[in-house]
C-alpha cells in the first residue's frame, strides 16, 4: 500500500510540474516497473469548449472599480460604477459641542466636508491626465444588508436615489493635479479624488445646514444613538452614496480606498485646534460595482467557434464539457490517479497599447454552482473547485495539473443519479460541465481565505471552440 502511495505522489508530481506542450502520454509507463505493486497506463480524450456571457456577476466586493473605457478588441465602451457605505469604528468621536469654535445661531458647524476616493492600478498610464466627470448621488435609503447585488443592479432604474438629495459634479483626472508635485512624489502619497461637499444641504426633514458635514456634527450632538454602529448610522444618518460616469472615456482605476471626512475647529481655551472625523467605505459595509457591457458586442463574440474568451468585469468566462464517460468507462477496476488540462492562451492579433490586461488567476468550478459559489463565499476545494494562475513565462497558458478528484466526484453523481431515475442526465443537463471565471482571490498562510469575481478590465482569447481540447489521465490498478 505504501509503494501505491508513493507511485501515485510521483505520477501527480511530475503532471504537476510539466509544461503546456509537453506529452504526457508516455509518464505512466515511465514510472512502472515489473517489480510494482501496481501497472500505470496514461490516456488522452478531447474536452469541448465554448464561450457564454456571464450577464452579471456578484459584485459585493472587497474593492470598488470607477471609469469608463473602450476596449480595443472589439470597440464596445466598458462602464464601472459604484455604492457605498460608511464604517463606524467604536471610537468615532467628535468634541463636545460648545468646543466647536465655529458657530452659527448658537451652535457649532463644520469647516468644511469631503469625500474622497483613493485610485490605484489605472486602466493606461498614458491617460492619466484624461478629463473625466463625475456625478456623486446621495441614496435614498440604504442598501439592504446581507442583500446578494449582482453588477446589472442600477439604483437609477430602482428609483433608490434621493431625487431632492445631495449631487455633485466633479471633473477630475487620474492624476490629481491639485496636489504638488512634491507631494504626488512622495514615497507615502497615495493618489485621489477629493469631492468637497460645502454647499448648503437639506436633509429628508426639510433641515437645511451650511454644509453636508455640519449635517453629520448636529445628527453627532441631537442623535448620539445613531452613531452606534454602521447600520444605525446608515438607515438613521447617511445611507451611502452612488458615484457614476457622466462624462469622458479612457479611465478606469481600483477605488482602494473611500473616506468621507468632516473638519471642524476646537477651542482649547488656549489655542484653536483642528478637529477631523473620518469614516470609511471598507468591507464591512455595503459597497457594490455595477457594470455597464455592449451586450450587442459580447453576443457577437460567443457566437465565434475558432477559440473561446474569458472577459471581465462581468462580461464572457468559457464553458468545459469535460469527457466523464469517456474516462471513467471501461475503467471500472481502475483508479484515476491524475488528470491534467490545459487551456493555451492565443496571443492578440494586432498590439495596441490600450489592450487589457490577461486574467492573472481564473477559477476552474461546476457549471451549476456559478452563483452560488460566490454567494456561499466558497473557496477552492480541489475536488469540484480550482484556480490556475496564469503562466507567463514560457507557455502562455493556465494549467490545472491534476482534476481527478473532480471526475471522480461527478462520475460518482451520475452512476447514484441513473441508479435512481433514468432520466437523471435530461434532468441535470450540466452534470458534465464546468466554467473558467476570471477572480481575484485574497490568501493568508498560503491558503486561500476569498474567492471574488474580478471586477478589473481584463481579457484574452483560449484555444477551444472548434477545436477540442487535450485532458491527459493516468489510471493505476493492482497486477
């Protein structure tokens, strides 16, 4: 039994570790001996692929994306708008108020009010300086905690914007040039948008303040309880806001980071001092990306047979019908120790700068399981999940080296299924089938703690369509 172990460690080990185009027909034969315990015999079947639109994906997200851009494979604009909430900390504290130095009718007011949203990772460098327009709403109520929103979720189209609310314009670049120079050079700079919010606002009451912050300070001194967490503060002060593209193309950037502050000054009695309360969109509140895809153009593109495509955000992942009969039958007696596909990258036809970027990691899971396995926050099991990081380097393709526990598993479900209804199959049509999604995935000890659908602009063209591609097995069984 030892040996068995040993050899099934050697043959998972060298599929692990070959490159794309190497053939592994030849590997179980290479290992066998007359002395083994056990006969090894490599196979090779076809699997089938195709392209299919993802129409919209999960989009409760760790990270926001914000820009609009033409993707210059197929000329279709790209559009990625965002929501967000506010965290609370447990310290979120503002002085009393007869310290507030500034003061208006007898009580304190803010200095002034700002969001401001901190980008990273641009679409294209060299559009730094391209002018784009802004649009912030304020929401009319908050998102619904513990909601599954999709990326096609528009709060225009559900009438969730306050229509008498705060908006606010802003023509901004990605490079902002209202900070020094000295200062975007420095090594702690972080790059940003600052949205001031000073204009006079009235809120749902009719209440009518200086500024949005000095509406934050007086719901801070008359409704203390409301600041006691995230929720109260969302469904009792501000619900969040919507940020949207109105203007402009060539911007795309990662939003790491979202800050809505409020300045005020102290009086010390010895000196005036100022004052700051920050609060944070961050993964503990809501924060969702809607997406906005040329349909017309991704329709188009899945109807292309020569090879298939995996786009994001939210645009076209690839779909494996994996060749379970052909494996597993006729090898009843036998162990299926190691089974390897490969999905080769085409390279692009013309080059241009502005192309996307390739999917760094893509997540290889069941066919019926594409929504559910985000919701569920799965993470990859390597028996009905797996990623593959993209290898650049000499072979230009994703490799999952051994998907044998997978075929097991779902040759498992079809012999219990069929023993149980003979129509099983017709009633479960993508028992075969599994999808390549573009993710980004978050680790901790080398261990993989989140799955999530890639929101950045990515994409690249996979051998397949009409073209069947190599899955390599190797079985073992006693002599």
């Amino acid at each position: 039994m030892k040996r068995f172990l040993y050899l099934a460690g050697v043959v998972f080990s060298t599929i692990a570790i070959s490159s794309c185009d190497e053939d592994t027909m030849t590997i179980g034969s290479s290992l066998t001996s007359d002395e083994d315990l056990v006969v090894n015999n490599a196979s090779e079947y076809e699997a089938l692929s195709r392209t299919i639109m993802a129409d919209s994906v999960l989009s409760l997200t760790n990270t926001c994306y914000f820009g609009k851009v033409k993707d210059p494979e197929t000329g279709a604009d790209v559009t990625s708008e965002f929501t967000t909430q506010f965290h609370l900390l447990e310290t979120t504290y503002i002085v009393p108020e007869e310290k507030i130095y500034n003061r208006e009718d007898g009580r304190g007011v803010a200095d002034s009010c700002d969001l401001i949203l901190y980008l990273e990772s641009p679409f294209l460098s060299a559009n730094n300086l391209t002018a784009m327009k802004m649009r912030v709403h304020e929401l009319a109520e908050p998102m619904v905690d513990g909601h599954r929103y999709y990326s096609n979720f528009d709060l225009r189209e559900q009438e969730l914007l306050r229509v008498d609310g705060l908006k606010k314009d802003k023509v901004f670049t990605y490079t902002n040039m209202t900070d020094s120079e000295d200062s975007r050079n420095a090594t702690s700079y972080l790059n940003n948008v600052r949205i001031t919010l000073n204009e006079p606002y009235t809120d749902v009451q009719g209440t009518t303040y200086n500024n949005y912050g000095t509406y934050l300070m007086r719901q801070y001194f008359d409704h203390p309880e409301n600041f006691r967490n995230s929720y109260v503060f969302a469904h009792e002060v501000c619900p969040g806001f919507f940020f949207e593209v109105t203007d402009g193309w060539g911007f795309h950037a990662k939003v790491s980071d979202i800050g809505l502050r409020m300045y005020y000054s102290v009086d010390t009695d010895t000196a005036v001092v100022k004052g700051l309360l920050t609060l944070a969109g961050t993964k503990e509140v809501t924060q969702t990306t809607h997406v906005l895809n040329d349909k017309s153009i991704l329709t188009s593109l899945v109807s292309e047979s020569e090879h298939t495509y995996l786009k994001s955000p939210a645009g076209l992942f690839t779909e494996v019908t994996l060749p379970i009969k052909e494996i597993k039958q006729n090898h009843e007696n036998d162990s299926l120790i190691a089974s390897k596909i490969v999905f080769q990258r085409l390279n692009n036809q013309t080059f241009d700068d502005r192309e996307l970027s390739i999917p760094s990691t893509i997540l290889m899971l069941e066919r019926d399981s594409l929504y559910t396995y985000f919701e569920h926050n799965n993470v990859p099991d390597n028996i009905t999940s797996y990623t593959s990081s993209f290898n650049s380097s000499n072979s230009n393709c994703y490799t999952f080296s051994n998907i044998s526990n997978l075929i097991t598993e779902l040759w498992r479900r079809h012999e219990e299924g069929m023993k149980a209804d003979s129509n099983w199959e017709s009633h479960h049509p993508n028992w075969n089938k599994v999808v390549l999604v573009p993710v980004k995935i978050t680790t901790s000890s080398s261990s993989i703690t989140n799955v999530e659908n890639d929101m950045s602009l990515t994409s690249t063209r996979l051998v397949g369509g009409d073209t069947p591609i190599k899955i390599s097995v190797i079985y073992s069984h006693f002599k």
